[in-house]
C-alpha cells in the first residue's frame, strides 16, 4: 500500500474589501498554506484572525482534488465575518506536491 499522496499548496488572498477595514489589511494581503499544514505569511504583514477563522474550514477540502461537480471546486471567494468591513478573499491553488503520509500525523 503507498502511502504517498498529493496535495495542492494554497494561497489566501485578499480580493476586496467592500466596507471599511478595521483589521488594517489591504486589497492583496496574503498568506499561504503549504506542505500541509505550514502558515505563511510575508515579512512584516498580518492577517487578521477573523478573517482566517473564516476560511480556515474550507483549505484542507480545497488542498485536495475534487470531482467537477463539487461546489467547492467550482468557488473560490470567501467573506471575512465581519460585516463592516466586508472583506472577500480569494483561494488559489498554488502547487501541487506529492507527500508522504508517513511524514504526517
């Protein structure tokens, strides 16, 4: 049985911002997601832990391949909860790598 597998590294970025924006983030702050579980974020930026809270349950879903037909596949935008602020970010898949589950927990 192989244990390896592959997996899309992400990137999160920040598409729009509709309100104000509180947090202090702008239009093409990102951070990145890779090697499964490796947070990213560029020298001397943030991004904002609601706005990561927000799009945190969808990236191992969309680090994987999915059928055509899934929703997931198909959209991309994410809205921070914050309704001031009304800020979309958008998920890239950035890189596919092959991994090794034994590598993993």
């Amino acid at each position: 049985m192989s244990t390896h597998f592959e997996l899309y590294d992400l990137r999160i970025t920040v598409e729009a911002i509709e309100g104000r924006s509180v947090c202090g983030m702008q239009v093409g702050d990102y951070f990145e997601l890779v090697e499964s579980s490796k947070l990213r974020i560029p020298e001397g930026k943030h991004f904002c832990i609601y706005a990561l809270s927000a799009v945190l349950p969808l990236l191992a879903a969309k680090q994987r391949e999915l059928t055509a037909g899934d929703w997931l596949e198909r959209d991309s935008l994410i809205a921070c909860p914050d309704p001031d602020e009304r800020l979309i970010m958008r998920i890239e898949r950035i890189n596919k790598r092959t991994m090794n589950s034994d590598d993993l927990t």
